[in-house]
C-alpha cells in the first residue's frame, strides 16, 4: 500500500501555475457558454462573461490564498501572487470586454464587483498570512506553565 500525503496541505502549487489553470478553465467554460448560446440550447446573456470573469476571479483568490500556507518563501509567493491576480483581473476583464461587447464603463454592478472581490482577496491573502505567523510563532515558542500568583486576603 502506498502512504501518500494527498492533502492540500502538501502541495506547493506557484502561483502562475495556478492563474494558468483557472484562466484555462475559466476560457473552456466561456467558449462552452458561447457554443450553447449558438445552438439556441439556452438563451446566454450578454453580461454573462463579465459574470464568469469575476466568479472565476474570486475563485483564484480562494484558491491562491489557501495555497499560500505551503509556500516556502512568503515574500515571493505573495509578490507572484499579486501580479497574478492583477494579471488576471485585466486579462479576464480584457475577454469578457471582447465576448460581451460591454465595455468596463459601462457594465453597473460588475465593476464595484471588481472592487470587492479585490478587496476579499487582499483580506483572504492577509488573513492566512497573520494566521501562517501565528502558527509559526506558536511553534517556535516554549511553552511553560503560567506562574501562578499568590492572591492577597484582605
């Protein structure tokens, strides 16, 4: 029997690695989209690839945000990081603009989406990061009993 760790938690994925996959499934679902509002199977809307980009946006920042715990050297991983989620947030931008023919001005809500889900990812990266500091602290640290104090009667 084979004894390997399959856990997240041993996996070192680089951050371009992962903007590749999620940019690459996030294409293959919004060609899939257009080839079913081609045959008429279902009627698409045409914001539905600024919809796609930002579900797939927020989905890179869940999914690099956990990554982040296996880095090896925090600094580089979230330098990477932050040029890849950029990267992909003009590069997502930039197709869903071509497939929908709406420019960024003009699609409303999807925009402040944007915002917030840049927001939610520099939350979620800073959040593992404290956590990541915490724990390696945790576990540099002795740990001895608490003195205990002598309590004055009055």
């Amino acid at each position: 029997m084979n004894n390997t760790d399959n856990s997240i938690f041993s996996k070192d994925i680089d951050p371009y690695r992962q903007v590749l996959i999620v940019m690459a499934v996030f294409i293959v679902i919004l060609l899939l989209s257009e080839l079913v509002d081609a045959a008429g199977i279902s009627d698409i809307e045409a914001a539905f690839p600024w919809t796609l980009a930002a579900s797939f946006l927020l989905f890179f920042s869940i999914f690099n945000s956990v990554y982040s715990l296996t880095a090896k050297d925090d600094n580089s991983y979230w330098t990477k990081s932050f040029f890849c989620f950029a990267g992909m947030a003009a590069l997502s931008g930039l197709i869903a603009y071509v497939m929908a023919g709406i420019p960024f001005e003009e699609i409303g809500a999807y925009k402040w989406i944007y915002f917030v889900i840049t927001f939610v990812y520099l939350v979620f990266i800073s959040i593992i990061g404290f956590m990541k500091r915490i724990v390696n602290f945790a576990q540099k640290e002795e740990w001895t009993k608490p003195m205990r104090r002598s309590k004055k009667r009055s």
